[in-house]
C-alpha cells in the first residue's frame, strides 16, 4: 500500500465523520476492506462506541478505532495463543501512547474540556451535526489524528497478520 492510498483514508475518515457517522466508525470504516470487512458491517460494529463508547465520555471513540484496527490486523484468533495475544497488546499500547502524546488523553470528556461524572454521562441522546457542533468540537482532528497513527502503523508493520 503507497502513501497516497494511505492519505486518501486519512481522508476518508474525516469525510465519514464529516457525514455524521461517530468517531470510532469513521476510523474503522476507512481501512475495514482491508481486512474484508464491508464498509456497512464495519460501521455497525462500531457504532457504539461513539461519544466515548456510548455516549458516555469514556475512551475516544478515535482511538477506539484504532484498536479495533489492530485487533483486524494483527489479534490473535487462537485462544491458547499467548504469544500472538502479548504481540497485539504490544502494538495497541504503542499507538494509544502515540495518540495520548499527540492529543493530551485518551479519554472522550478530557478531550472534549468536560468536568463533572454529571455532565460526562448526562444524555444518551446524540447531538444534531450542525456547524456549531463542529465548531465546538476537537472530533475531527481527533479522528484524522487516529487515522494517521494507523496509517503510520500499516507503513512500519509491526506485527503480522495471524
């Protein structure tokens, strides 16, 4: 895979969160075929985990994506594999530190500047995309930011295939 290919799902991801879709499906969805996963599959089994995993400011649904990624790329899919299991660990740790580094946390309501359990975990209702909503919201460069440490990732393999 080039670079350009690499950029155009970059993009791609910012585009999906542009559209609507939640952190963590439009990280997921631009690199799902790679891994033969179709682009609507992928996206549903993100879905939850927008706002910080259902709405709930927990973990960036970015980096979310990012390790449901490594897990398509490189988890183990044998239960006795402990070795393919730690290789797994080893590479989400490393891209999550690359993202904390790059973006201060890895947790949705820090990001965001939100304070109070309250005010984290008040709604389950997503909020209306409007240009207010981008204009308050760090989202998409957290999400282009997710995408690109992936990206980085594919183009120094670190781990095979399982």
């Amino acid at each position: 895979m080039n670079d350009e290919d690499l950029e155009k799902r970059v993009a791609q991801a910012v585009d999906n969160f542009m559209a609507g879709y939640g952190c963590c499906q439009s990280v997921v969805a631009a690199f799902s075929d790679l891994y033969g996963l179709d682009e609507t599959l992928a996206k549903r089994i993100a879905a939850g985990f927008g706002g910080g995993v259902g709405r709930m400011r927990m973990m960036c649904g970015a980096v979310s994506g990012i390790v449901m990624l490594v897990g398509l790329d490189c988890g183990q899919t044998k239960g006795s594999d402990l070795e393919g299991k730690s290789a797994c660990y080893k590479v989400v740790q490393d891209l999550l530190a690359r993202s904390k580094e790059e973006n201060g946390s890895l947790i949705c309501a820090e990001i965001l500047g939100i304070q109070g359990n309250e005010k984290a975990h008040s709604s389950y209702v997503a909020s209306p995309r409007t240009a207010e909503y981008y204009k308050l919201r760090p989202c998409a460069a957290k999400v282009e930011s997710a995408a690109r440490i992936f990206a980085n990732y594919l183009r120094g393999k670190q781990c095979e295939s399982v």
